[in-house]
C-alpha cells in the first residue's frame, strides 16, 4: 500500500476523531479487537477443560495454542495488500464472518486436530480483519489522533482480556467439563455478528478497486516454512538428529526469504519485509521490542492459566477473578498510555518492561517460596501491575514504532510489525507450555518447578524486549 492509494480515503474521512464518521469508524475497529481478542482471552481459561474432554495429548496442546497465532500472523500481509486491491470494507465483513464459522467449527469438535483445525481457520479471519482494522486507522489518521485511535483499540482489547476469562469461567462452570468449552469456544459468535452489522453500517462502501496491489506469495511460503520448521521440534517426538536438521531448514528458509526480499523488491514488487524498513532503525528496534514482548506474555498468561487450575487446583472463574486485574489495568493505561509515552518517550516503555520483568520474578517466588494460602493474593497483586506495564507499552510502542516508517509503506509496515508478533507468539505458545507440560510429565506434581521452567524463558525475551527499548532510547537522545 503506497500513499497515494490511501489520499482519497483521507481526503474524504477528515482527519479529526470528532468527525461523526470518524469516530462510527474507531468504534466497529474497537469491536472487532475486542471480539477477536475476547477469543484469545477465554482459549487458555477453558484448555484444562479441552484437554480432559478431549484426551489431548501435549503435542495438541502446543498446536491448539500455536495454531491461531500462526494463521493469524501469515494471513496479515496479502490480507493487508487485498484490501488496497478490493477494499477493506468487504474484507473486513468476509474475515469477521469466517471468524465466527470456524468458532461454531471449533465448539463441534470431537477430535483434538478438529479443533486445531477450526483455530487455524479463525487465525485466517482474524488475520485478515486485523489488517483491514489498522489499515483502517493508518490511512485516515497521523501522529497523535492515530494514536489515540490506536489506544482505543488497545482498550478493546483490554477490556475482552477481562470480560473473557469471566464470563467463560462461569460458562465452564455453568456447561461442566464436556460442554464449557463449547460454549467458550462459541462466546465470540454474537459480538462477531453485532460487529459484522456495526461494519456493514458505518464502515465507509469500498469505492473503487485499486489497483498495483501485489503479494509477495513466495516470501510468505519462505516465511511459513521458516516458522513451521522452527516448530516442529517443539511439538513433535523427534530425535535430536531429526530436530536439528529441522532447525537448519528453518535457517536456511530465513536465508532464502532474505535473499528473495531483496531480490523482490529490486524487481518493483513488494516484499512482505521491505529494504527500506531494514533501514529504519527506529521501526526495526520499535518492532523487536513488540516481537520479544508479545510472545512473552502470551506464554505468560498461558501458563499461568495452567498453574492456577491445574497446580493449585482453583476453579475456572477464580482464576480468571485472580487475573482479571491485569485485563482491567491494560485497558485502563491503553487509554492514557500514549499521553505518558508522548511525554516521556521510550524511557515510559522502558519502565514497564522493566516492572514486568519483577512481575515474572514475583510469580515464581511466590510459587515457589510463600505458603500456598498466600500465593493466590500476591499472584492478584502482580496481575494488576503487569497489566499497568502492558497498557504502557503495546498501544504506545505501536504508535511510536509506526511513526519511523519510510513514507510510502506505512501499510506494509503494519502488517509486518502485526506479522513478527503473531509469529513471536506461534512459537512462544508452543514452545513455553510444551516446556511446563514437559517438565511437570518428568517430574509429576512439581507445577512449582515447572512453572518456573516456564516462566524464565518468558523473562528472557522481555530482558531481549528490554535490551532493545534501551537501545531505540539511546538513537533518539543521539
């Protein structure tokens, strides 16, 4: 997507929030991060439960859980190039309706890889609505009216982080251990059709198609075999001999994606990763800090789910209670987190990676070290603080990474952030809940131990997420 395939639209729509149809516009992007996220939120609450129904084993586990993400992730550019080619209003109607489909799929399931499946077909639809929604918002707006449509959408998505667990903990309760988790499963399909009517209302009719839109099919085949090679390891029974090669063939594929980027881009196409992003240490620093923070703590709050209904043996809605409060706070600083970060700059995201950083040191000592009638209120506490840090740096760091786009590719450069970070999350989701569900099988009833395990890689990638917010500090000081 170039510029001057956005122009008109920005001609038409105006550029304040107080427009009418500006702010109708904002309010279904809202909706549809908020249906789409609400599906993420309430997956790990109800896994427990699709694992003792099901018989699944740890392989499913890690694809019921990676799946989605890796859809979602690959789905974002050509869904992101369709949309200058077609319009994104007819996108966004047709990923939102596939969306639901594959929930009504997902809750019929009688087979772990049916499931699977379904969750496959729903990364595809919100792969797609999620590009139409920040196309969207980057072609109307600029500077600090995007980012405060930015942080409404980050709020949307806070507030299904909170309601979801919840209201799909009392469906648990309320359906038993065989039909809970169709009924969650199934939780999206009405705040996906009222959305698909607020869409088919107020978002503005598709024009014209345009045209010179192209996708970089081979890139993203390169991209896939990458991420897919990457993951099987993780989720397969493999030899060491197997495991290796397969993670030489994913190097070797993120050579050749490379190679072919370049080579792309210099034949006038348009590549999933463009030369000129590579060269703008501002986006590639920003993206990095997205890409190890958004993995983390997904796997994070994944395991967490695990350790509080597995380990500790609570209810599906008192662990979603126990954790509700980092929903409440996300949703609560998204709000008002890009005026911080406006004023303080990356020293404000900079900060919240670090108080996540000793919320991660706070969850494991106080499975591993306070009495178990303490760890449920101390576990509340750091909840409500990690939530703080994510308002602080997801919504804010999209804004500021998306402002050092080279003119021209701001559309390009959406899907690729958005890209990296669903991507992140494919082999995070696998990878972290593989390694406590592993280590919990060696070492039956340490959930302690093996949340640690889990946990220490997630502290990992936040210090990699750290190590490059500093460093995009130190760029702009310089």
């Amino acid at each position: 997507m170039t510029d001057l395939d956005t122009a008109p639209e920005r001609t038409d729509a105006g550029p304040a929030l107080r427009d009418t149809a500006g702010r109708r516009e904002v309010l279904v992007c809202a909706a549809a991060g908020f249906t789409t996220l609400l599906d993420s939120a309430v997956l790990g609450i109800g896994l427990p439960a699709i694992r003792s129904s099901l018989d699944a084993g740890t392989a499913d586990v890690q694809w019921i859980l990676a799946s989605y993400s890796l859809t979602f992730g690959l789905a974002l550019v050509p869904a992101g190039r369709m949309g200058d080619l077609i319009g994104r209003r007819r996108l966004f109607l047709a990923g939102l309706s596939l969306f639901a489909v594959m929930g009504l799929v997902g809750a019929l399931a009688a087979e772990p890889w049916t499931v699977v499946a379904a969750r496959l077909g729903q990364g595809v639809g919100a792969g797609v609505v999620s590009s139409q929604v920040l196309g969207i918002i980057s072609d109307r707006y600029s500077g600090p009216r995007r980012a405060k449509a930015l942080a409404a959408y980050g709020t949307a998505g806070g507030l299904a982080g909170f309601i979801g667990p919840i209201v799909g903990g009392a469906l648990l309760g309320v359906g038993g251990p065989d039909w809970g988790w169709r009924l969650l499963l199934v939780l999206n399909v009405p705040f996906a059709v009222v959305t698909v009517a607020l869409g088919a209302l107020f978002l503005r009719r598709d024009s014209r198609s345009r045209s010179g839109a192209t996708v970089d099919v081979v890139g993203l085949g390169l991209l896939a075999a990458a991420t897919t090679l990457l993951l099987l390891p993780m989720v397969s029974r493999f030899g060491v001999t197997r495991a290796v090669l397969s993670v030489s063939g994913s190097i070797l594929a993120l050579g050749c994606f490379r190679w072919w980027e370049r080579r792309y881009a210099s034949r006038g196409g348009t590549p999933v990763l463009l030369p000129a992003l590579m060269r703008a240490r501002g986006y590639t620093l920003g993206t990095a800090v997205a890409l190890f923070w958004f993995g983390a703590l997904l796997a994070m709050n994944a395991v967490m789910s695990l350790y509080l209904i597995e380990g500790l043996g609570i209810a599906p809605l008192h662990a979603a209670l126990v954790m509700s409060g980092s929903s409440v706070m996300m949703a609560v600083t998204s709000a008002v987190g890009w005026r911080v970060v406006a004023r303080f700059g990356r020293a404000a995201v900079v900060g919240a990676i670090v108080a996540e950083l000793f919320v991660v040191a706070g969850y494991v000592l106080a499975v591993t070290v306070l009495p178990r009638t303490s760890v449920l209120a101390v576990v509340a506490a750091l909840a409500v603080l990690s939530g703080v840090a994510s308002g602080f740096v997801d919504a804010p760091n999209r804004a500021m990474t998306l402002e050092h786009a080279p003119a021209g590719v701001s559309g390009v450069a959406v899907g690729f952030l958005q890209l990296s970070q669903r991507l992140s999350a494919t082999v995070s989701l696998a990878a972290v809940p593989g390694l406590y569900l592993g280590v919990l099988s060696a070492d039956a009833g340490n959930y302690g131990r093996a949340m640690a395990a889990g946990l220490a890689v997630c502290a990992g990638m936040l210090l990699l997420s750290l190590a490059c917010a500093v460093r995009d500090g130190r760029r702009r000081r310089e």
